[in-house]
C-alpha cells in the first residue's frame, strides 16, 4: 500500500466537483465541461402527464410510495423532473444498466444495495420488460431509479449514519451546499459515464480503498464457513508439540500471517510459526512475543464476523472523514493508541500513544494546533479534581502535597494542605488552584501541545514511562500521551532553530516557555478498529469505548437523511 494519505479523486468528463481539502481550504479537484441538458431540447414524453401528477403528489403530501419501496427526498426529486419538465430520465438503458451496477458496487462499500430500491428496481425491471408500452410502469420505474441515485449518492457524500446524532461534539462535518444536486443528477444520467462518476464521488484515499479489499477478503472467509477455534489449553511457544498446532496453522493461513507449506500439518510448533504469530499480534494490538497466551488466543478465536464488523463501521467512518483531508497534519487513532504526523500527504512519523480510560474517554474531534508549552506546570482541570484529588483529599490531606501539588488560594499564596478542610468543598467551590511545578514528575511531563478546543484536550508527555508498552493503553484522563513527544515537538514547529538539540537544551533549563507555531496545523482525533496498514496488512484494535455498535445498527436499520440540511436533502423535505 502506498503511503500517501492525500485525496487523489479522477473524475470523468463530467462537471462534478471532488472537495480535496488542503490547509487553505476547500479547493476543486477536477472541473471539466459537462454535457447540460436543457429542457426545450429534450424530445416529447408521453408519460409527463403521469410523472407530473406523481411528483405534485410527492411536493403536495410530502412522500410518494411506489410498491414497497418509497421516494426518500420530496424536494431533490421533485426539483429533478420540474427541471426536465416532467419528463422521464432514465430512456438510456445503458445509464439503467450503470446504476444497477452501483448499486451493486455498493455492498463492496459497506452498505446495504436494498438502500436503493434494489429489489423494487428489479422487479419493476422485469415488468417493464414483460410491459413495454406500460406507461405506469416506466414512470415508476423511472422515479424509483432516480430516487436510488439520490440515496447512493447521499450515502457515499456523507455516510449512512448521522455521526452528529452518536457524538454531539462531533465537529468534522461537511457541507457541500454549493452544488445543485439535481443538476449534478441530470449531468451524470447524461454523461455516459455514471458508473464512473459515482466510483469517483467515493473517498479515494487508501484507507478506504486499503479496508474496501479488507471487506473482500475477510467476507469470502466468513462465506467459506470461517477459521477454524482453537481449544484452550497451555500456552503454545516455541518448541512446543501440541495437537492444536495444526489447527493454529490453518487459523494463520486463512488470514495471510503464515505462507502455506507442506508442513502446515507438522505438530511441532517452529520458528516459522513464531514469525507468523508475531505478525498476527502486530495486527491486532498484542504484545508481539510470538507466544499465544491468553489474550492471542482470544484474538485467534474471535469470530470472522466480527472482524467484518469493525470493517464495515470503519467503511463508514472513512466516508464521514476521508472526503476531506489535509495534506499537513497531526492524527490520532484513539482505538489503535497511536499518533501520527503526516506532511505533505506523506506518513513522516508515528508513535505509540495513552488514551482516556473508558469512563473518561478520548472525544473524537479536530482543531488546530497553535502552540507548544515547554516545561508546563499543571493546573489541575475540574474533572480531575472532582473524581481524583477531592476524595483522596478528604481522606488523607497529605494526598494533595504527596502528588506534588501545591495549594494556591485566589491571591496565588501557597496555602498548606493540611489547613483545608476538604470535606466543606466540591470541585465547584473550592477557592483554591491545585498546581503542580514543572519539572520530570509533573503529570504533562516536559511539553504539551495545544490545540484549543471546549474538552480541554491536548496532547503531552507523560512520566508514566512504563505504561507505552502495555497492549491496551487506556490510562489517562483524556488527553492524549506521546511515547515520544520531543520528536512531534521538532516536527510540528519545523524551523532549523529546532532541532532535537535545542529543544533539549530548552528543557534541561527548566523555565517554561511557549512557542507558537508558524502556521496552525490541523489535529485529528479519530477512532478507528479496522484499518488497513501501510505494510498492506489490515490491523484490528480493541473497540475500547463500545462506539462500533451504535455504527452497526445506523448501517442496518432503515434508511433516513439527517435532519440537518445537506446539499438541500433533509429528513423533513
């Protein structure tokens, strides 16, 4: 897999627009003359009469039901055949044959093609074959086509799930209200070239594109019956003789980590097998010891279905985000503990990561990141406070001072912690600041970096060392921990006064100082339990936060537009 992160959209002859967000903005990937159909040119419909009466009954109540199936957006609809003066679209079977073929196309997405009218249009299909001269039919059938097109399009564009209405600090939506989506319609009917239109509005970054060949592989696993379960028992390592090593063979195979081999039956359990384990547990987040203990097993036997799962919520996150994205900036991965800087659309570094524990998660957001804090103090945040250092407090007052915490009242004296009565206070009305001093015991370490937003959420260093080299790294209280973040400090600020060497020497000085960036760069928390990798193996990380389900059941229940207004396309035309 390539390592480039930046959107490279192709689009056909057609005028549509692909947004490729840079650091400046939104800009046009590709505009080209399109072929615009006026309406005066188009040639008598017999059926206008009847499309007419559909679509004022579509404008008058709102919604039109044709079969089992019914048109989802009153206005894009209606908006589409006014323009065309009521006659129909879809004469070209070619353009029919093009968009079965995306609807088709869109399970290898992640979605559902009975979103789209697939089983109405192909019965509708066959009794337009059996009734040609069916006026009735065809305009139903031609209504139903375009209303599929508006669902397939809506979904790739934004996704089928309202991110907003899972998360209310979701902050990564688009808008695109710039376009006239029945005009883009009609040029794409038009243009010969549907099939390839609607590939080319898909995000094409290769995240997506790396977990669409993911889905492939990991369905054609679960069609073949799955991968076999290993029983429990005693650890398998190397040298061990186990009849469950064959089994641990296949199990391997199937998903790539083991090359197949005549001695894939052997019981013995080799270096081979070793390396192959290994590379299993680089994928799914485990401590690479090349033994499958406890926690390997597990991941062993986690059922094929729930790998596809976390591909298809991943699929959908992809098109929440991926649409749009810098070409500089800083990405974290709160599920796969790891932080990321790309510049230039290029992956330049990444490092291991803490993340909030699961009753203080991580928010998923974006901001830019402004400045850097070089040897912090740290003033204890209200949450903290409340759920931490209060209660310990009340208990044992020499608690405040044995975090290296000093008590400062509203004028900035130090107060002794022993003179507070804890108990009288809340988080709320306590009148002092808890702070601790800078310096390699304090809980931000030797450098935070801020990006201001309303969770109080930054990145920093930590002296909790130890902790980077657990599998699952959930142990802050939000914020995000860089196993090594003098090197994200030299990368973001980019300037040749900033070296590694500098940024030292600043350090071991011990003052604190603030050092603003040349220009923001944009900082992504994102979260994510699928992802392919740029060694071309799809990784898996623990769903930490339970956040996958809610994805899952938006992916399988009935299909709706938000109710916040998209390209004119709302819940309630």
């Amino acid at each position: 897999m390539t390592r480039r992160w930046v959107l490279s959209g192709v689009v056909g002859s057609l005028a549509i627009v692909m947004l490729a967000a840079s650091c400046g903005g939104r800009q046009q990937a590709d505009r080209r003359t399109a072929r615009r159909v006026e309406p005066a040119a188009l040639p008598p419909d017999p059926a206008q009469p009847i499309l007419q009466e559909r679509i004022e009954r579509l404008r008058d109540i709102g919604t039109l039901e044709i079969g089992d199936a019914a048109i989802a957006s009153a206005r894009v609809v209606s908006d589409f055949y006014e323009n065309r003066t009521f006659r129909r679209a879809w004469t070209d079977s070619m353009a029919v044959e093009a968009l079965f073929r995306a609807i088709n196309e869109s399970r290898r997405d992640g979605l559902e093609p009975t979103d789209y009218h697939y089983t109405s249009l192909s019965l509708l299909q066959e009794a337009v074959a059996r009734n040609p001269t069916d006026l009735e039919l065809r305009s139903d059938f031609d209504l139903l086509l375009t209303d599929a097109l508006v669902r397939l399009g809506y979904h790739i564009l934004f996704g089928k799930v309202d991110p907003e209405r899972l998360d209310a600090n979701w902050n990564m939506s688009r808008e695109i209200d710039h376009l006239d989506p029945a005009q883009l319609m009609e040029e794409a009917i038009a243009s010969g070239e549907l099939f390839e239109i609607i590939e080319a509005y898909k995000p094409q970054h290769p995240l997506y594109v790396g977990l669409k060949d993911a889905l492939d592989r990991y369905r054609a696993i679960a069609a073949a019956g799955g991968w076999p379960s290993i029983p429990d028992g005693p650890a398998l390592k190397f040298g061990v003789v186990d009849p469950r090593v064959p089994l641990l063979r296949q199990r391997l195979a199937l998903t790539g980590d083991l090359a197949t081999a005549v001695s894939d039956m052997a019981s013995v359990f080799d270096s081979t097998l070793v390396k192959a384990v290994e590379h299993f547990q680089h994928r799914h987040a485990l401590l690479g010891d090349g033994e499958v203990g406890r926690g390997t097993l597990a991941a062993l036997n986690t059922p094929v279905e729930t790998r596809v799962d976390q591909i298809l919520a991943s699929l959908e996150r992809g098109r929440w985000i991926l649409h749009e994205i810098p070409v500089t900036f800083v990405a974290v991965n709160i599920a796969g503990f790891r932080v990321y800087f790309v510049k230039d659309g290029e992956l330049v570094w990444e490092t291991r990561a803490q993340v909030g524990q699961a009753y203080r998660e991580t928010p998923v957001f974006k901001a830019d990141l402004k400045y850097l804090v070089f040897n912090p103090t740290w003033t204890v945040p209200p949450g903290i406070l409340d759920k931490d250092i209060l209660p310990a407090a009340r208990r044992d007052p020499g608690s405040v001072a044995a975090k290296g915490l000093k008590v400062l009242d509203r004028s900035g004296s130090a107060v002794d912690p022993s003179n507070v009565h804890w108990s009288a206070y809340t988080a709320r009305t306590l009148p002092y600041t808890l702070r601790q001093d800078a310096g390699p015991r304090n809980a931000l370490g030797r450098v935070k970096f801020i990006f201001p937003n309303p969770h109080a959420v930054f990145l920093h260093d930590t002296p909790s060392r130890s902790l980077f080299d657990r599998a699952t790294r959930t142990f802050s209280s939000g914020c995000v921990r860089v196993e090594d973040p003098l090197r994200l400090a030299e990368l973001v600020l980019d300037e040749p006064k900033w070296t590694r060497e500098a940024i030292e020497r600043l350090i071991a000085d011990g003052e604190t100082k603030t050092v603003f960036l040349r220009q923001p760069i944009p900082v992504l928390l994102v979260y994510w339990t699928a992802s392919p990798g740029f060694d071309g193996d799809v990784h898996f990380w623990p769903d930490i936060y339970a956040r996958d389900a809610a994805i899952l059941a938006g992916l399988q229940g009935e299909f709706r537009f938000r109710e916040r207004p998209i390209l004119g396309i709302t819940a309630s035309p």
